[in-house]
C-alpha cells in the first residue's frame, strides 16, 4: 500500500485511470449544496453501482489507492461497497470477495500515512464495512480478521480508531439486543460468538489493555472509545480477562483522570452488570467498593463534578441491585449463610445511597433510585426489621419528601423541558413513596403526618414549595395506603384518625388563600380525592365550596388552576351533591357567568375555554337534576340553564347564514358545536327517559332539538355542525327515547345529503343505535332510509383516490366496516322485512356487497362481520318457507364465498381477528347445513367439492367432518 500511496505523487493521473470508468458528472450530485438535476444523477448513478455485477469495483479502486479527495465522494464510494457486502456478498467470484479484503486493507494502510484523519463519518461508515465484511467472512473466508487488522495498525494513532470503530460495528452487528434479527442471523451470530472466544478474545484484550495505558495522557478521546468497547463486550466474554487486578487498577486509575472519569465509571458498570453466580457477583462487588472507598470515591459531598457523579450514581446503583439480586437468589436457594453476608453488604451501602439520593442534583438522585426501590423490596420481605433498617427506612423518608419540593426556577406557567423532566423524577420518588407504605404504613403515615402539621401551623410565612409538598404528601398518602373506593374513613382506625385530623387541618386552616397556583392546585387535588371525608364531616362542606367559587378556585387568576378547578369541581358535585341541597341555587347564581357562551366577535377572553365550561354544564345538571325541589322548580331550572343557549344559537345560526368570509364561518361554527355540546352535557345527570320525566325536562330538550336541528340544512361548515348535532341526539336517544322519534326522519335527511367518508361514518352508528333500541318501532323508518343510506355509501366509496393518499384509504376502510355494522345490526334485530321489502335488484346488490366484503378485502374484522351478516340471512331466507331465489344464491355465491376466503394469501391465521373470521366462516357452513340439510352436503359432494378437484374420497371425509 506504501507503494501504491507513493504512486500517486501525480493524482492527476491517478485519477485519469478511473474517469474513463466513474460518472464525474454524476458525482458532482453528491455534494448537498447541488441542483436537483444532479442530485438525480448522482441517485441514478448509485443504483446503477449496486446493481450491477462489476461496475462497483471502480468504488473499490478509488478507495484503495485514495483518489478522491472530496469526503462525499469517500463516503459514496463505502456506501456502494457496503452493499455488495450486505446484500449480494453470496453471489460475488472468489477474486471479487478477495478484492474487497484487499480494498479495506489498503484503506486502512493509507489512513496509518495520513497526518489527518478522515472526517469522523467517514470512519463510521468505514468501520460498518469492515463490520460487515468481518459478519459474512469470519468464519469461511477471513478467521485471521482481527490479527491481521492489530498486525497492521499496531499502536498508530489513526489505526486504532478504525479498529475500536469497528469493534463497536461488529456489536451492533452481532450482539446489541435491542436490533432483531432472524433465527438464522442469531444462529450466526452465536457461532461468531463462540468463535471468537475460542480464537481471539484474549489477544482482543491485551490490545485493549496496551490502548488503555498507552492513550490514557497523549489521546484520552481513544482512550474513551477503548472503554466503551470494554464495557460492550464484557457482557459475553470471559470476565476473568477483565475482573483482575491488573485490569480493574487500570480502571481505577483512569476514575481519577477528568478526561477520562466518566467512560471508566460506564465500563465498570457493565463489568457489574455482567450475570454470574451470586456468590461470585457479591465477592467481585465488595472487592470493587472497597478498592473505591479507600481512593476516596465514597466521599459524595466533596465532590462538585455533577456529570461525573451522575454516572458514579448510577455505578452504585448497579452495584447496589447487583447485591439485591444476589441476595434474592441465595435466601430462595436456602443458603443461609451466603444471603446473610450479602444482606450485610447491601445494608453497608445504604448510607451512600442515602447521599446520593438526597443530593440537590436531581439526575444524581434518579439514578440511584432503583437501588432504593430494591432495598425496600428486600427490607418487605424480611420477618422483622432491626432497629437500624427501621432508621434507614425513616432516612429514605425524609430524603423523599426533601426530593419532592419544586426549586425556585420551577415554571409553573411555562412548564419546558426542565419542568417534565422533573415531573417524571416525581413520578421515580412517588414509587418509592409507594414501597414505603409496603414496608411501614405506619411510619410513612406518622413522618408525612409530622410534616405536614407543622407546615399547616406556619403556611403563612412558609416557602411555597414547603406547603405544596406538605399537602402533596397528604394526597400521595391516599394511594399509598390501600383503601377500597376511597372509603379511607372507614375501617382501620389509627389510620383514618389521622387522615382525618389531616383533613380537618387542610380545609380549615385557611391554606386554600396561599397565593401560589401550585399551592392552589394541590389543594383541590387533595380535596377531591378524600372527598369521602365530607361525608363523615359535612360541616366543612360550605367553606370548601366557597373556596372552589370564588378566587381560590374558578376565578383563580391563573388559567391553569381556573381550568383544573372546573374539572375537579365537577367530580365533587357529583360525590357530594346529597349534602348540598341547601346551596343549590346560591351555586348556580354565583357560576351564572361561567356558563354564558361567549360568541366570537366580543374579543373578550373568557374565563374558562369551552372544554372547561363543558365540565361546568354537567355540574349544573347534576345539581337540579339531584335537588330536593319539586318538578316544577327543577323544570324552570333547566330551562333557565339551557334558554340562553338556544338563544343565542338562533342568533348565531342566521349570523353563519348569511357570513361570507370563512374564517368568521369557522369561529361561529365552533361557537355553535359549544353550545349543542353544552346542551348535550346536562342531560349526563340523566340515566334514562324516566328521570327526565319525573325531572318535568322532557319539553326543555324536545325545544333544544328543534332548535338545533336547522343547522343540519346550513350549507356551509356543514362537518362540525352535523357532528355536534348528531351527538346531541345520541345523548336525546338515551335520555327522551320513543319522543325523539319524529325528529329522526328530517335530521337523517338531511345528514346524507352532500356526505363525505367520516360524515357517514359517525351517522351509521346513530341509526345502528336507533335500531338496536326501538326495533320494529322505526321498521317504516329504516325502509324508508335504508336505501339512501346504502346508495350514499356505495357513491362515497365508488369516488376515485390517489394510490398513495393513506389517509383516504384508511378512511373508506373504516366507512366499509362501520356500512357492514349496521347491516349487521338490521339483520340482526328481527326486522326481516326492513332488508326484504327493497326489492330483488337492490337486496341482490346489497348482499353481493357483504360476499365481497367477506371475500376480497383483507380486513378480518370486516371479513368477521360479513361471515355474521351472511349467517343471519341464511337464518332468515335460507329455509323451505324463506325468500324465493335465495337457496339458488347460497349455493352459487355464499357457500363459495366461505371456502375462497380462507384460501387468499392475505388471510393470515397467525392473526387473532383472522382466527374468529374463521370461525364464524364455519358457522355459516354450519348455518346453511342446518336450513338446507342433506342436500346442502349433496351439493358439496357432487357438484362444488369436485369443481375444485377435490378427490370424491377427500369430498366424502370433508363432508363427514
């Protein structure tokens, strides 16, 4: 290779041998500030490398005697051979196969000469090729790789980058779980494996020993790459060639170096990490915590690398669930003796832990918490708990509960990335807060319930922070400790006497004034969730609904809390409206202005978005609906809530009729969804047609859908309007049932005029729920719209769509599930004359439409509904006295139709919904047995059986089966 470099002291030459052969022109394309045309060229040209049989070498040529400077050309040129390896590396000549050994020597020989190395994605990409060349050559064709690889480079700078490069290539190649590969490919994998132990593995050590003490001043950049490889390969390879003392000194040494700290602390991580017999894990533990305690590693306070302690944190940490592990093992095989010692060695690390897990650097805390966890595990299992684990498990407490306090900078507004990462390290804390109720309730309950008395004593001249983890404490205490439906007032009296004392405190202490939005949210938080405590003490029921109405709550000045109020508010209605009957009407005066809507053109910002308001609406409902009052006044209630909806929904309505300009369509649009979907919320305070009824609200909601049904018939912003309508008359189905009848007729004209795909969609399961519920009561009705509904479906599905548009399709495939539901659901409902009284041409295409959706589409659950529908109307029609001419369509369509669909290549029984298809599939064959009979197996045997070319003897057994 000297030579060849040597030759090329006049490149323009050099290079002349190759243009003959290379498409400058096309590689001026690869540069990323080339012109599209050229990009284009470079593609095609790329293509034309890979495919063909030889004109790659030219890629190899280049790369061998360093012809091109540019490093997209380089990189080109490695992509080109890369494929060849990957993908046609079998079909390559003996001296093709040698040519790329030989290029990748070459390569590599030129970089050892270079005074610069190439730039660093050029390198990785280097290495993948040797990566791959070494997967599909190291055990027929190259099982020197390594030896010559380590002959060649030796110590030279540049050398050992691509070897450590490689080595890492090859892992991801070979080892890396997290990449799946194919039985074959981890077959391979495995005995490249065990190849490697048996040949190289110790020389591939030594290697990385002479890199390690040879870098570690002049190039500690080499030195990191040479740990990270240690770390990757000590999972599989004997770990007594690294766990030795010449080794791990070399490790500890480099725990010293600032360059170098971090690296080291990832290696011996994963020597840890690595599995082996528990007595062996716990020796090779402790040797290492001692050889890092005497060099003074222990000592956390006096270190101010946070990075470095992070990964030192998260070393103990695995040392630490290392013990665990061995602990665990030893105590379920009975070995006494062993388990003790090793109990002894994770309880010597608890104070570290403790450090850890206390410091002010959350990420230094976090990634030792997993450690913490496993120790309250073990602490869990053991009979008693000595007087020091009972200090260890108050420690981890106080260390918790110091964690959890938000720091100044917390943006509680603005929340950014800092803040969610906080709130997952919350969520760390909050498991371990869970384990401690494990171990000791009764500890938890008396540490959480000292700090939080103390606070409330001084929340007035308490930080923000101190008083919000005091209540949080009290909240996350309600899912520590266990109690069935909340009911943590009942039961277990140490404990609901303090919960309760707590409660007491919390609601009248008058921590609901503290002037911080996340003070405020943990209050009601809290107080919804022991919402149960207002039952056992009703008296406090006023105060907190005050506190939930005026300024602390609703009227909060953060939207944020304003927001999360109306939500939790709602929840407390719901539990709590028998003990307010008294405030009814005093709450429904003083949220009067929260359920105004406030229309678009007023520019004013709303107190509450129209999501909140939603919760506001149900919340009245409930609170009429459960009054004590008498019909009439809950009537005039009702109507007072919902007539200044229907209002300004006319208002509104004649103001979009006449709007030109589609944005201000648009926002009235909206405007008017809200107020049908603010309508539609009350009535959840209803279960059925009878407690409307005796609420005397049917009239209200008879007048709200005449209301609202005229905006069906508006020509523009057609999609949001039917959508709000049609979900208002899912809920008047429900709550008016046989009254909302009238009404039907008119709206569904209306709603499959100028229909898209989701327009049908979302109107299908409306007249599938009409179905279901009023039977034979709508039969005139759906006779009357089941061919329109049928017709608008086939139009939308029949609209041409671009091949690619996903989106398109995935919709048409959902309207074609949603049209066979609602075939299902008439069929099935007993309304056989709904389907039979639409005449021969259109009842013969609809079914043809139900064969081809059990046929041609692979949609099993499609395919699924299908088979049912056809099932059904074999029931109905198939029999002596069922539809003329029908027998004749079992045979000719339906009984094929049930042996094509299992023979597609696209029904895939490794599939659940495939399976179930299938099934129901032979019920229909079943089905058509049992209405036809013996001359259904006739037909079978004699006629569709051996069209198939099915032997009569294997017909003879199919049909027994």
């Amino acid at each position: 290779c000297l030579s060849l470099c040597l030759s090329l002291s006049n490149p323009r030459m050099a290079c002349q041998s190759v243009a003959a052969v290379m498409d400058e022109q096309a590689l001026l394309g690869l540069n990323p500030n080339a012109d599209a045309r050229y990009r284009q060229r470079a593609m095609a040209y790329f293509e034309q490398l890979k495919e063909s049989q030889d004109a790659w070498e030219v890629c190899a040529e280049a790369l061998a005697k360093g012809i091109y400077n540019d490093d997209h050309v380089k990189f080109f040129c490695f992509q080109v051979l890369e494929h060849q390896i990957k993908f046609r590396h079998a079909g390559l000549s003996a001296v093709q196969q040698q040519l790329i050994r030989e290029t990748l020597m070459k390569w590599l020989q030129c970089q050892l000469m270079n005074n610069q190395p190439e730039k660093p994605f050029i390198r990785n990409k280097a290495a993948q090729v040797f990566a791959l060349t070494f997967v599909m050559e190291y055990l027929t064709l190259w099982p020197k790789f390594f030896f010559d690889i380590l002959s060649l480079v030796g110590l030279n700078p540049h050398g050992v980058d691509i070897y450590l490069r490689t080595l890492m290539a090859i892992d991801a190649e070979v080892v890396d779980r997290d990449i799946l590969h194919s039985p074959e490919e981890t077959r391979r994998n495995t005995l490249i494996k065990d190849g490697m132990r048996e040949q190289c593995i110790p020389h591939l050590v030594e290697s990385w020993f002479q890199i390690l003490q040879t870098y570690q001043q002049s190039h500690p950049e080499l030195t990191c790459q040479c740990l990270e490889v240690v770390g990757a390969y000590v999972s599989w390879i004997d770990l007594n060639l690294i766990a030795n003392d010449r080794f791990v000194n070399l490790l500890l040494s480099q725990m010293s170096v600032e360059e170098l700290r971090e690296e080291a602390c990832d290696c011996l991580f994963e020597i840890i990490n690595k599995g082996m017999d528990p007595v062996d894990k716990t020796k090779l533990v402790e040797s290492l915590c001692q050889v890092l305690q005497s060099a003074g590693f222990f000592n956390v306070e006096q270190e101010e690398d946070v990075d470095f302690l992070a990964k030192f944190s998260r070393l103990v940490n695995g040392m630490g669930q290392s013990l665990v592990l061995s602990w665990t093992k030893l105590a379920k095989a009975g070995n006494v003796k062993d388990a003790a010692e090793t109990l002894q060695a994770v309880e010597a690390k608890v104070p570290l832990l403790l450090q850890l897990l206390v410091h002010e650097d959350d990420d230094i805390s976090a990634n030792i918490v997993g450690f913490c966890y496993e120790y309250l595990h073990v602490l869990k299992q053991l009979p008693q708990l000595t007087d020091q684990q009972k200090t260890n498990i108050e420690a981890v407490m106080l260390a918790v509960m110091k964690k959890l306090t938000y720091d100044d900078e917390y943006n509680f507004e603005n929340e950014g990335e800092d803040e969610a990462m906080f709130v997952e390290y919350r969520k760390q804390l909050k498991m371990l807060l869970d384990r401690l109720a494990q171990v000791s309730p009764e500890l938890l309950l008396e540490a959480v319930r000292r700090v939080f008395t103390n606070t409330m004593q001084n929340w007035q001249t308490a930080p923000f922070m101190e008083v919000e983890v005091a209540i949080r404490l009290l909240y996350m205490l309600g899912e520590a400790l266990p109690a069935s439906h909340g009911a943590h007032f009942s039961g277990d009296t140490a404990k609901t006497s303090a919960l309760q004392d707590m409660m007491r405190t919390l609601v009248s202490c008058g921590v609901s004034s503290y002037q911080h939005s996340s003070v405020s949210l943990e209050f009601f938080e809290t107080v919804v969730r022991y919402d149960k405590f207002f039952i056992v003490e009703p008296q406090h029921i006023p105060n907190v609904l005050m506190a939930f109405l005026d300024q602390r709550g609703l009227r909060h000045n953060s939207p944020k809390v304003r927001s999360r109020v109306a939500y939790l508010f709602s929840r407390f209605v719901k539990t709590l409206h028998k003990h307010m009957n008294a405030f009814i009407e005093d709450i429904l005066t003083r949220i009067q202005d929260l359920l105004e809507l406030a229309p678009p053109e007023n520019g004013f910002l709303a107190m509450l978005t129209s999501d909140d308001q939603l919760f506001m609406f149900e919340t009245a409902g409930v609170l009429i609906v459960n009054s004590e009052c008498p019909a009439e006044r809950k009537q005039a209630l009702m109507r007072s809530l919902l007539l200044p909806l229907m209002d300004v929904f006319r208002l509104l309505l004649a103001k979009l009729l006449q709007e030109t300009e589609e944005e201000r369509q648009a926002s009235l649009a909206d405007c008017l969804s809200h107020a049908v979907g603010f309508a539609s919320r009350t009535s959840k305070a209803f279960s059925n047609k009878q407690t409307v009824k005796q609420c005397g609200c049917t009239e209200v909601y008879r007048d709200c859908m005449q209301t609202f049904l005229p905006a069906l018939s508006c020509p523009v912003q057609r999609g949001v309007l039917r959508s709000s309508v049609r979900s208002f008359l899912h809920r008047m189905i429900i709550c008016l049932e046989e009254e909302v009848l009238p009404f039907v007729p008119a709206a569904s004209e209306h709603m499959l005029k100028d229909c898209e795909a989701k327009d049908l969609q979302e109107f299908i399961p409306l007249i599938s729920q009409i179905t279901a519920k009023f039977k034979r009561q709508v039969s005139p009705f759906l006779q009357q719209v089941f061919m329109p509904l049928v017709l608008a479906i086939f139009e939308v599905l029949a609209r041409p769509a671009e091949d690619n548009d996903q989106a398109a399709a995935l919709e048409k495939q959902m309207l074609r599930r949603s049209y066979f539901t609602f075939i299902q659901t008439v069929t099935g409902s007993g309304m056989n004359e709904v389907m039979a009284n639409q005449g021969a041409e259109n009842i013969e295409r609809v079914v043809f439409t139900i064969i081809q959706g059990a046929v041609d589409f692979p949609d099993p659950i499609a395919q699924k509904t299908c088979f049912i529908i056809l099932s059904k109307l074999v029931e109905l029609w198939g029999g002596k006295d069922g539809m003329v001419g029908f027998p004749d369509f079992i045979y000719k369509h339906i009984v094929p139709a049930c042996f094509l669909a299992p023979l597609k290549p696209t029904f895939d029984l490794s599939d659940a919904q495939t399976v179930l298809t299938l099934s129901e599939c032979s019920l229909t064959l079943k089905m058509i047995h049992l209405k036809r009979g013996p001359e259904f197996i006739q037909f079978l045997q004699q006629e569709y059986l051996p069209s198939l070319q099915v032997s009569p003897e294997i017909s003879q057994v199919r049909c027994f089966l």
